[in-house]
C-alpha cells in the first residue's frame, strides 16, 4: 500500500574479500567499514543505517564466513557472522563475478536453514573483460539456490545499487524507524576512529604483518578546537612491533598522518593523534585477551 514504511535488518554476508564492507560504505555515502585488499579486514558487526523516503534500511556488515577455525580470532569472525544471519529481515548473499570459491560454497551452507528473503548480489562486473561471460555464471548461481532474485552490481562504482536497494526495501517488514533519521551508525566514534587506524595499518603492511594486530583507543578527548586521541597498536611479538614502527620511526609516523586526515574527516575538526605500539603475546589466539579489546560474540 501507498504510504507504507518499511524497516528492517539486512545481513551483507559472504567470504572474505567480496566487497562487503565497500557495498555498505557506498550505499551510506560515508565511510562506516574499514577497507582493504587484504582478506578478513573487517572483524567486527557493524551497523550501517540508510533512512529513505519510505523505509530505512539496516545494513550488518559481517566479516568474512571462511573456512579456517584454527585461531581464536578466526572462531570469533565466523561465530559473529553466523550469528548475524539468523537475526535479520533479508540476507544479501554477495559473490564475486565469475569466481566461486570453497569459501562462497560455505556460505551458501549456512543460509541452507534461514526462513527470510536471501538475494544474490553478483559483485564487481566491472572487472569482467568479456560480458558475454556473465549471463551463463548468473545461470550457474541460479541453480544453487532458489534466490530470491539475483542482482548483478558494482560496489565499488555504485552499479546497479539503487535496484539493489529497491528489492530489499520491498522485502524488509511493514514497520516504523528503529533509529533517527539522522543516525548512521551504531558504532562510537572510539571505535570508528581506531577502525581507521587498522585499516592504514592493513594497507601498509599487507605482505610484511599477518593478522596479528589491532588497535585500542586509550583515550579521546573533545575540546572546542581540537579532539585528542591516544591509540594503542596491539602486536603479538616484538618483531612484529619493529615492522610497525618502521625504520626511525616512519612507517609509525606515516599511518598515524593518513589516519589522522581521515579522523579529521569523521569528526568534522582538527585532530591530534598519537600512535603507540606495545605487545602482547598471543592475543589473537587468547579468548580472554580477544574480550579484553572488545572482540565479544554480541559485538
């Protein structure tokens, strides 16, 4: 009916490095998840909310559903993500144009028992050299599952995002707004702003560091002209903290001036930032020590 408002939750599931976080930061006109190239960036459900004329929209970023349990912070990726699928309105199943991996197969199993709507969206056709190809793979994942409908997109160009949009808004439930229209996240700016450190840190050191750092604000404190921000770098070994220094202290020097440039954009002032790295043995693969920097299963 005419006038109806529609709200709802949407998981972005998929493995890692489909493009999940780059569809919520492009949808939102704003930057909510970290991105890189590098897999599994994103650890943490994020809420992204998108308020239209007729409905908002309550996108979760997951990370990335893979198939490798063997560390603390693994178990904690895959639990979250699978958690997110079974509390949400519609599921946006995304996988990468002519590619199927074991990891999309994973995925594809864990949506076997979800009761709501699950649409495919095909991502990054603007990387296929030959668009003929794309009708037969469109087939193929047609024949998966009985999806209920299958959208080939752009995220990162914004392709076909609107018709995207549209066939979710129809298939969220018949409901006010859960947040203000004004609101776009869930996350505080803490967490935000140590999100923007990790990812220069992903970026910088995608080949030299595995996943074993992370960033916790120290403190952050607001002033008419200026937010001071202390952050901490987490690392699991003392020559992973050598890495992230940097040689007299450069690469340290220059994540946190890209990092701050990005900071002074989220909240709209100047910013001085301070980074230090400490370590701390084993954390990645410590239950304990995951909580203790805020890697919790109802995050």
């Amino acid at each position: 009916m005419a006038g109806e408002f529609h709200c709802g939750y949407v998981a972005l599931a998929g493995r890692p490095n489909v493009g999940k976080s780059t569809l919520l930061n492009r949808v939102l006109g704003q930057k909510i998840s970290i991105t890189s190239r590098r897999p599994q960036t994103t650890r943490h459900q994020v809420l992204g909310i998108k308020t239209l004329e007729h409905a908002q929209l309550i996108y979760v970023d997951t990370p990335g559903i893979h198939d490798f349990s063997g560390r603390a912070m693994n178990r904690h990726m895959n639990r979250t993500a699978s958690a997110v699928l079974r509390d949400v309105d519609v599921v946006v199943f995304i996988v990468e144009a002519m590619r199927w991996l074991p990891d999309d197969e994973l995925v594809l199993k864990k949506l076997a028992d979800i009761d709501c709507p699950v649409v495919l969206a095909v991502n990054k056709i603007d990387r296929i050299r030959n668009r003929d190809e794309l009708l037969p793979f469109l087939q193929e994942l047609s024949e998966k599952r009985a999806f209920d409908e299958i959208i080939p997109i752009s995220a990162s160009r914004g392709t076909n995002l609107q018709a995207l949009e549209a066939c979710i808004e129809t298939r969220l439930p018949v409901a006010p707004a859960h947040y203000p229209e004004d609101q776009v996240t869930d996350r505080s700016e803490r967490f935000l702003v140590a999100e923007l450190v990790r990812e220069k840190l992903f970026r910088k050191l995608a080949r030299e560091l595995p996943y074993g750092l992370t960033v916790e604000v120290e403190s952050f404190q607001r002033e008419p002209r200026i937010t001071h921000i202390h952050a901490l770098i987490w690392v699991e070994r003392q020559s992973q903290k050598n890495i992230v220094i940097g040689k007299q202290g450069a690469l340290l020097k220059e994540v946190g001036q890209q990092a701050r440039r990005d900071i002074e954009v989220l909240l709209g002032g100047k910013v001085n930032l301070k980074l230090w790295v400490k370590v701390k043995e084993g954390w990645a693969d410590d239950e304990r020590a995951l909580r203790s920097l805020g890697y919790t299963d109802n995050d």
